[in-house]
C-alpha cells in the first residue's frame, strides 16, 4: 500500500522497519526535516557533543548487540567530524549506516555554506555511499544501506540526503526485497577447499590457529572452540580477535604481534600449519614474525581480497567463518597431543613489587567482575595492558579500535555499549591522553545516566609514543609529556560523576569493590608511573 | 606486464571515481580506463589496463569486485580478445612532405580527417602497437598534438560478458 509522505518521514519510517531503536547524533541545519520526523517517532535519539562520538557510539551499540548502529549528522563540519569515527568502524568491520544532511541539491558543488563533498570524502573507507539525488530512490537506498552494512564483511554506509530531497513528498512503500547485482557476499566455503583444509590440519605437526575479528563478528566462537580442541590447536589471536576463545582456555595462547605476547609469537614462529581465521595480518599483527615457505597457511574470510592480500595462502577459503568451520569439523578427525605445552608452560610471571602496576588493577577488575562484563579500550599502553591481563569470557566483550587505532574511541563505545547491553556491566579502560580527545562526552553520561565505568590509567604521558621514544629516540622526550592536565576528580564533579582517585597498590580492592557496587557512572583515576612498560621486562 | 581488464559497472554518478581512486590509494597503476554504456543502459562497462604482475592484477579483481557498483570483472586473453584503440594524430605537413605524410595514412589503414593550410589530423584505430608504430613514423614532421582514448576490448567469438553472475568466471 502505497501512502504519501516526505523523505524525511519516509526515512524514520525504513529505520522503524529496520529496528532501529537508537540514534546517535547532531542536528543541524541540513538535516532538520530528517529530525523534525524524527519528533514523533519512538526512535530514541541520543544528543552527543562531538559528532566523531556518535560514530563510536553507534560502533559500540553494534557490536554489544549485532545490529547496525546508526548516526546523524548535519552537512559540511557535522559530516566531516563523522569521519575518523567511520573510518574506525570500516577498519574493523562494524556495521554502521551514518546519515549525513547535505546542501541544497541545487547548490551542490558551488562551495556554498557548510557544503562538502561527504561521499568522495568517505569513499575510501566506506563500504558503500550515496548521495540521494531522486527523492524516490530514498527508501531503496536506505533498506540498501541496512542490508549493505550487516552482510558479508560487515562495515560502514553513508547516505547523505540534500535538505530539499527530505522535504519532498514521495509515495511511500517499502520494498520486499532488494537486489544489486554487484553485492552477493559468498557465505558458503567450497567444498574442496574444505577438504584440502582438513587434510592440511590432520597432516600438520604443529598446527596454529589465528583467529581475529572475523570469528568473533560471524559468531564462530563455538566451531572455533570444536575444532581447537578437536586437533588440540593452540590459539592465538589478533587484538581484534581476543575473546574469541576465552583468555584462559588451555589452549589460547593470546595476542600476537609487535605488541604481543611472548607465547603467542612463539607458536606463530614454530607452527608448520598456520590457520587464519576473519583476520587480515597486517604489519602489527605479524610484528617481526617472517611467514616462511615451510609454513602452510589456511585462511578463511567472508572478504575474498583479504586473502592473499598480506601473506600467501595454500588453502584459500572465502565463506563465513561460522558456516566453515562447521563444514571442517563435521569431517575433521581427533589428534592425541598438544604440541604446545612447553610454550604455554613458560607464560611469563608478572613482577609483583611495592608499586601500583596497570595489571593489578586489571586482573583485580576480571577477579572480582569474573569476565561478567563488556570492556572498551582506548589506544596506547593501556590498551596493551587490557589486552594481556584482562579475563575475557565472551566473545565481543572486549571491545577495541584495532584497525584504526583510534585514541578517544574507549569512552564513547562504552556509552554505547551500554545503551545496547543495558544488563552488562560497562568498563572503558582509558588512558590520559586518549580520555583527553572525546572527554566531553561526559555530557552525554550525565545526560542520559549511563552507568558506564571509567579506569583511567594517569601516567602524565602519551605513554605509547614516549615508551617509544625512551627505546627509539635514546630518551629524546618530544611531545609525550601530558602536563597541563586537569584534576580529573574535579572533572568528574562538574559532570556529577563520582570518581575515586589511587596511586597505592593496596588501595587496589577497595577501589574496584567502590567502583563494581556503585549504581551510576564512575571514574577511577589510577596514577601510575610513566615508565611502565607495555610488556614487563 | 600489462593486463586488460574488462568491468561491468551499474551506470551511477560517482562509480567511475570509486574505480579510479581504488587504483590510486591501493597504489597500482592504471594505464589506461576507457568507459562507455552498454546495450543495457543501466549498465556501463570500463576497460581497464593494469600494469603489473600477477599479485597486483588479483588484487585489483578482488578489490573491484569489493565495490557495490561493480557487477563483474574479466580479465581478457589478449588472444581470445579484439583490442582496439582510437586516436587522433595532428601532424605538421607543408607542400613537401603532404603526400608522404597520406601514403604513411593508407598504409596503416587509417584516414585523414581534417586539413589546414600546416597540419594534417589523421584518425587511426587499432591495437596499441599499430598506433604506437604510425606515430613513430609520424614524428619525423613534427605530431602538434595526440589524442587516444585508451583500449577497449572484447572476447572473440559468441562469448559474452553479463550481468549474471555465472561461477565459471569468478
Ligand atoms: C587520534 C590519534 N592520535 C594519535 C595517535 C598516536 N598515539 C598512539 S598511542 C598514543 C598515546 C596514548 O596515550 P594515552 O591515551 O595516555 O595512553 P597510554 O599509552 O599512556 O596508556 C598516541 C598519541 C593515535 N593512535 N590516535
């Protein structure tokens, strides 16, 4: 049935059919109609201070809870501080439709108030996008859109509508299906690749799996935990990939890479069997690991260019993680041993002295939480820290920018997280640089209440970068040192959030008992020294 | 090595930058792209020739075919395909050298399209080598300007290359 309304209408209206619940954004201008329609729907609108943190804040929703995060923003400024946010969510793969205003179609390329190029400027790290010229086309582009961004290799979409095709009357009627007969995302491995797969693992002595992103995105984590222990194959994983197996199954090995950890990246180096799993190996994941010629390698992925893209591949399997390995444990065998016990016996034991360290917060924190919760991070040591010492149980709950490596990501993930997993306990493992970038969005956790919880490591420096330069520049500090930064309990105070601040080691339970019992958001400020290490010597 | 690529695309506004700008951010080399509609007017198709050794022709299928817009991609067998170029060849000529300069155009088969009192504009199709040749032979007068369209290419025979997606050519 065919009925008359505007675009703008017509929009809420596929985001109701779609289910979307939330929206994260700003209005502005060129987008007014859109949200004027937006008034009476039941579609809940989230108002954030920076239009970057709606992306995150839509990322963090899709990856708590499946489904495709939604933004807005206005044309020109608004559409352009869209942009490091989408650019994180196309690195790794979350599914996002960001709406953007766009001028007057009239106006278009005349440099006119608050224009850009939004679609050119995006084209490189979106999966798809469009600019809406024919208001007719706006409900097709939009379930497009939807349908574009959840499938296959998931990732970003942006529409950008002018602000006079969302006044203009159409009729309305939603598609029952859609085709584009350039986008069918192959789900199903071949068979025989399959076949060469399971030979390839039954042959192999010291079969590796590296899992990434992927497994954890296609919800292969059960197949994935079949074959491991099946074949008895230890399991490293790539930062995106961590929770893909929880951190303390016998097998998992945990994170590879520049930044990983011992074990990992010997198994990586011993293996004659590598299988790659939703991952795409790049430069940080490998660190300074060679792929040599006597080390076979399987990989699976939904995105056929990934494969062969970084390291050359015997086995190529383009399918769904999930559908595949299921396909590989129906006709893999069992193996009696693990070749791996000797590498998993030597995990390292942390230095346990009188000074306050990043990991007795962390493993204090899975202690007492016991992997109940969903943790987002930021970029810099910190980030490492989490990696290593948190307890992960689920799949995508540790919740991290490991493409992009994008500082100011943690805070506003969290927040929507939160909104996605309301009945999951949120941390944001921050550091005091990256908190510095998307602080405002404090705002936001005032405003709407959100109950998420903040450890911020305090170092007084961009800890990565000056770690960095302590074993790089001989000790050349430029730029790394934070001074000038506020008294975070203050901070927290003007924004009504309660905060605690440590720099003792015994103070460590108390705060994380304080920090798990409190009702409403919370900040832990942990004043460490800015020496700490990113991996304990 | 140089390998020619032949692309269906959806006729979109902004598809052709999408392909162009893949080619230079992934940093493969494009040497020639030549677009035009096809019998199915919502459908364009673009022949694409990419320098480069196998790694790199892969690639540029896999992340072509990674574009929503972009419903097939080929890569031709320069035997199993009729390549053609078009260009415009505009060369000095003066009483003295005219006549030569319209043997040199019949030999190659190729016509003269405009004349002024200086310059003669020779129009020429063909594969590469054969325009390639001709403005060797030309240079000798002094060529004012050239003009090529880049190639364009298709398979000999009943063959075709369609919208369905058939699995024999992924
Ligand atoms: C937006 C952005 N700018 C710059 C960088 C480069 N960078 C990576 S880590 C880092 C330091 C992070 O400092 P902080 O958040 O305090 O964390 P720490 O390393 O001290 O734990 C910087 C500047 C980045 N990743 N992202």
């Amino acid at each position: 049935m065919k009925v008359k309304m505007t675009v703008a209408r017509a929009m809420v209206e596929v985001l109701k059919s779609e289910g979307v619940e939330i929206i994260f954004g700003i209005p502005g201008a060129a987008i007014y109609p859109f949200y004027d329609a937006l008034y009476s729907s039941d579609i809940k609108h989230v108002l954030v201070r920076t239009e970057q943190a709606a992306v995150h804040e839509a990322s963090g929703y899709a990856r708590t809870t499946g489904k495709v995060g939604v933004c807005v923003a206005t044309s020109g400024p608004g559409a352009t501080n869209l942009i490091t946010g989408i650019a994180t969510a196309y690195m790794d793969s979350v599914p996002i439709v960001a709406i953007t205003g766009q001028v007057n179609s009239s106006l278009i390329g005349k440099d006119v108030f608050q224009e850009v190029d939004i679609t050119g400027a995006t084209a490189p790290f979106t999966k798809h996008n469009y600019l809406v010229k024919d208001p007719k086309k706006i409900v097709r582009i939009l379930k497009e859109a939807f349908y574009i961004a959840s499938t296959g290799r998931r990732g970003p979409v942006l529409i950008d509508v002018p602000i006079d095709v969302q006044m203009q009357e159409i009729e309305f009627e939603i598609p029952k299906e859609i085709d584009i007969p350039g986008y069918k995302p192959k789900e199903k491995g071949h068979p025989l690749q399959i076949k060469r797969a399971v030979e390839a693992i039954e042959n192999s002595k010291r079969p590796v799996v590296c899992s990434g992103g992927g497994v954890i995105a296609s919800g292969a984590s059960e197949e994935l935990r079949i074959l491991v222990e099946k074949q008895k194959i230890p399991v490293i994983s790539t930062l995106m990939g961590i929770g893909c197996i929880p951190t303390d199954h016998p097998y998992y090995l945990g994170m590879i890479g520049s930044h990983g950890q011992k074990e990992a990246n010997l198994a990586l180096r011993q293996a004659d069997l590598l299988i790659v799993i939703g991952a795409r190996l790049a430069d940080r994941a490998l660190g300074d690991t060679k792929i040599t010629d006597n080390m076979k390698i399987i990989h699976i992925d939904i995105d056929p260019a990934e494969i062969g893209k970084n390291v050359d591949t015997n086995v190529p399997i383009v399918g769904d993680a999930k559908q595949v390995l299921s396909e590989i444990n129906k006709r893999i065998s069992e193996r009696k041993d693990f070749w791996a016990h000797e590498i998993k016996a030597q995990k390292k034991v942390l230095p346990d002295d009188d000074k306050l360290h990043p990991y007795d917060v962390l493993r204090e924190i899975s202690r007492a939480y016991n992997g109940d919760y969903i943790i987002t991070t930021d970029v810099g040591q910190h980030q490492i820290w989490a990696a290593h010492n948190l307890y992960i149980k689920e799949p995508g709950t540790f919740i991290t920018s490991g493409g992009l490596g994008t500082m100011g990501y943690g805070v506003p993930a969290a927040i929507g997280a939160k909104f996605g997993r309301p009945d999951k306990e949120v941390i944001s493992i921050t550091g005091d640089g990256s908190f510095q970038m998307l602080l405002q969005e404090l705002a936001t956790i005032k405003r709407e209440q959100v109950p998420v919880k903040i450890v911020l490591f305090n170092n007084t420096r961009l800890g990565m970068v000056y770690e960095l330069q302590k074993r790089r520049c001989s000790g050349r500090f430029i730029a790394t040192c934070l001074d000038g930064n506020p008294d975070f309990m203050i901070l927290a105070k003007a924004y009504d959030i309660q905060s605690m601040r440590i720099d003792k080691k015994d103070q460590v339970r108390e705060a994380v008992e304080t920090l798990k019992n409190h009702k409403g958001p919370f900040l832990l400020e942990v004043v460490i020294s800015p020496d700490e290490p990113t991996i304990p010597q | 090595m140089k390998y020619t690529l032949s692309v269906l695309v959806e006729n979109h506004p902004g598809v052709l930058s999408r392909v162009a700008g893949l080619f230079s951010r992934r940093g493969f080399n494009i040497d020639s792209l030549a677009v035009g509609v096809t019998e199915d007017p919502t459908i364009s198709r673009m022949t694409i020739v990419v320098n480069g050794d196998d790694y790199v022709v892969e690639q540029v299928t896999k992340q072509l075919n990674k574009l929503i817009d972009v419903i097939k991609v080929k890569k031709l067998d320069p035997k199993e395909a009729v390549e053609r170029e078009l260009a415009l060849i505009k060369v000095n000529a003066n009483s003295q050298t005219r006549s030569d300069i319209i043997q040199i155009t019949e030999i190659f088969r190729a016509n003269i399209v405009d004349v002024s009192k200086e310059t003669l504009t020779i129009e020429i199709s063909g594969d590469e080598d054969k325009i390639e040749a001709l403005i060797e032979l030309l240079k000798q007068y002094g060529i004012r300007e050239v003009v090529r369209t880049g190639l364009i290419a298709i398979e000999r025979g009943n063959k075709v290359i369609s919208k369905s997606k058939s699995e024999e050519d992924e």
